[in-house]
C-alpha cells in the first residue's frame, strides 16, 4: 500500500524550532519530486516547499530563509525544518509527491503558541 506518513509536529512557543519527517511507504521516492503543504482551519491547503529529485528545493516567500526540505531517498524520508516560527505557522502539515499527485499523507499538528 502507498502511504505518507508525516511526524514530528507538536507545541511550540514563537520564534522556536521544529523538524517535520515524512516517510514513503509502498514506492521508493529516489526518482520523485516531494512536497510540504500545510492547512490551517478554515484555509485552503498552501504550499510550504518542494524539493526535487535532484535535491533542489524551491520555497514560497511566506517561508523562505525560514523553512529548509531535505531528504533522504536510503530511508524513503523527506525532511521540513523550520525556524523561527510564528503564530501563523500553526497548521496541520503534510506531504505530497509527484508519484502521485492525488496522494496525501496523514499530517502532522503544528502549534504555534506563547
């Protein structure tokens, strides 16, 4: 069965640090491009980053200089670090890839809060 599965989320005060993982599961991601999306409630779904298969990533301003994506094709894992985190980073966060563009992993719960 294909899956992505993200973790790492949690509470965390403002200006803090958080590192997201999402691991594939069914496929092997090496040959594919990934993805980090989050939703806020009551918002659509925003593209935080992606990250090519190649290892080149490309980022929204909203995140740039903040958010760094990585992966690591030998453990099927993509990476989201981010800093310096604000109140408006609170969202679920999730994964995608260009295996499968309908694809969407169970999220993670990130909290932003003083």
């Amino acid at each position: 069965e294909v899956q992505l599965q993200a973790s790492g989320g949690g509470l965390v005060q403002p200006g803090g640090s958080l590192r997201l993982s999402c691991v594939a599961s069914g496929f092997a991601i090496g040959r594919y491009g990934m993805n980090w999306v989050r939703q806020a409630p009551g918002k659509e779904p925003e593209w935080v980053g992606s990250i090519s298969n190649s290892g080149g990533a490309h980022y929204p301003d909203i995140v740039k200089g903040r958010f760094t994506i990585s992966r690591d094709d030998a453990k099927n894992t993509v990476y989201l670090q981010m800093n310096r985190l604000t109140l408006e980073d609170t969202a679920v966060y999730y994964c995608t890839t260009s295996y499968d563009s309908l694809l969407r992993g169970q999220g993670t719960q990130v909290t932003v809060s003083s």
